[in-house]
C-alpha cells in the first residue's frame, strides 16, 4: 500500500496511540489533533519525534479544518470516553461527539480528503436480539432520559452522518466499532484499571490470601475484551481492506463473565477473591460480545486471550499504581 498523510483525532488517548504509533512503523506521515482533555501526549513521547502534533479542541471548527490541509485520509477518535463520564457529563459527551463530527465532515470536505476512518461503539446497540452479535443488529436508544445514552446516542448519530455524506462527497468512509479494548496505560476510569488498582490497595492493607471483592452487578454479566494490539491489526487490516460504507466489529468472542475478569486479575496478585454483589447501573447491558466473522473473512484473528493480556495490563497499573487519581468508586462495564 502506498505511504500516505494520516490526520488522528484523539491521537493521545489509548486507542488512538496505539494507532499512531503503528502508522508510523508502517512508513505513514501522521499528523494528530488533540486537546489533551482525555488524552496524554506523553503516550506517545516515544515517537514524538516521528509526528506533527496540534493542541485543539475537536469543537473548533477552525483549527480542524487547519489540520485537514494537506491529509490524505483520516482517523476520526476524538470523543469523550469512560461510562464515568456518560453518567456525569452527558451534555458535554454529546457537544464533543456531535460537534467533533460535524467539523470533520466539514473539515474533510474543503480539503478534498475522501478517505475518513469513523470510531463507533458497541454502545450504539444496547440490548442486542442476539449475542454473538453482529453489525446488522438494530441500533437503539432504550431511554432518552438515562444519560448513559449520551454515548451510544452520540456515536449513532456520527455512523449515520458518516454514511449519508459518505455516499456522495466521499470515496471511502469506514466505521469500525471497537468492543471493550484495553491494555497498559489505557486510562484510569474503566472497569479493568479500577479492578487493578482496587486489587492493589488491598492488598497492601491485608496479608490475608482470601479477599471479598465488591462489583457491580452479580458478576455473571458479561462482556469480551480485547487486548490493544489484537485491536490495532484489525485497524490495520480495514485501513488496506475496508469496504466503503461498511461498518465492522472489532473485539474477541471470548466472552466472560465480570466474576471471571475479577478473579483473573486476582491471580496476577495471587489472591483468591469472594465477590460482592451489588447494584447494577443502570442501563448497564448483561451480555456484550461481538460476532467478528466479517473482520474474519478481512483475515483479522486476535492472538492474545485474556488471561494473557490481563497479566500485562495488570503489571503495568501495579507498577504504575502512584500515578492514579483518587477514586473509591467501583466503575460500571
């Protein structure tokens, strides 16, 4: 595939580094946008030098289309992240996602770029008729009033714009929607990080082997999770193989129970956990796990299960523990 000019929204925050970071290995010019608000330029310190790096809000119609000119083509992750945020800060999740694509289309469109890449969610369908689920099921808001939609609604609206400006102004647009990646330095309030670092504390305060370990929920919900690198090479993979207007899960069908997850994390400490049950949030989703034979046939087959990747993830945050703001609450999947 010829080198091209990469602009990545979000590009300091876990996915979007990751990203970077693999363009540039593979030859590409990256430029990235971002405000830092979400995100750490110190993510990608390593290849600082490799990059053209602009501060800015995605809600400045201005400095994007600024940093449009002279792209080839563009990743779009710019959003605000972490079910923490959904519930505490919906208006501002909406004003990010629905401003943020706006600019880009409008940004993309002047610049003559007709190669967009669109990070969705799997929050855009929230009780799927089936499970494994694929890109066909029905996208849904269950309750404008729970601000928890302010997510999964605000990514909707973006596939939906994508799409119908897609279909006449673009060559190439692209949607891919992640499930529950994580991975080192992913961030510190979602439900993974918050386990570790839970973990960690008590185990500083008690020698005692067996441990009762307070969730969300009764522990049987589920969800499958997918290990950042796992996630880059389907990335990888839609940028040289993507169709235009498809739409794509990325995830693993390894799917687990919350139990399991906590219990996994657990043996990285080389404790035994009792879990204790508690209040679901709501709106939370008992079962997620992708169907991922579209990406299958693209030749995408994730390589790192989570037992593997959770020992990573986990050795990352213990060693990283001081760094950690202050939190007591336990985060909702």
């Amino acid at each position: 595939m010829p080198f091209k000019k990469y602009l990545v929204t979000g590009g300091t925050g876990f996915i979007g580094s990751n990203l970077v970071r693999r363009l540039i290995k593979e030859g590409h010019h990256v430029r990235v946008l971002d405000n830092d608000s979400r995100g750490n330029i110190d993510r990608l310190k390593d290849v600082s030098s490799d990059i053209e790096f602009i501060t800015s809000d995605i809600r400045d119609a201005v400095k994007v289309e600024s940093a449009c000119r002279g792209i080839d083509s563009v990743f779009h992750l710019a959003f605000i992240n972490g079910t923490e945020f959904f519930y505490t800060k919906p208006d501002l999740v909406l004003d990010v996602g629905v401003k943020g694509m706006v600019n880009i289309l409008d940004a993309c469109i002047k610049n003559k770029i007709n190669e967009l890449y669109l990070a969705s969610s799997s929050e855009v369908y929230q009780l799927p008729p089936l499970v494994p689920t694929d890109e066909t099921a029905p996208l849904s808001i269950p309750d404008p009033l729970n601000p928890r939609y302010s997510y999964g609604a605000g990514k909707i609206i973006s596939e939906i714009m994508a799409i119908n400006y897609g279909r006449k102004l673009f060559e190439r647009v692209v949607i891919f929607r992640p499930h529950n990646i994580y991975g080192p330095n992913m961030g510190w309030e979602h439900v993974i990080p918050q386990f570790i670092l839970r973990m960690n504390k008590i185990c500083r305060a008690t020698n005692d082997h067996t441990i009762k370990f307070p969730i969300q929920g009764t522990g049987q919900e589920t969800r499958a999770f997918c290990f950042i690198e796992d996630f880059v090479d389907g990335l990888m993979i839609l940028k040289d193989k993507g169709e235009h207007l498809g739409i794509y899960h990325i995830g693993t069908q390894e799917e687990l129970t919350i139990e399991k997850v906590a219990k996994e994390i657990a043996r990285y400490f080389n404790k035994n956990i009792q879990i204790v049950s508690g209040a679901l949030a709501k709106g939370g989703t008992p079962r997620r796990c992708p169907d991922i034979s579209k990406m299958q046939t693209l030749g995408y087959q994730p390589k790192i299960n989570f037992s593997h990747g959770a020992h990573l993830t986990a050795q990352w945050y213990d060693q990283n523990a001081d760094k950690a703001p202050e939190q007591n609450k336990i985060v909702s999947v």
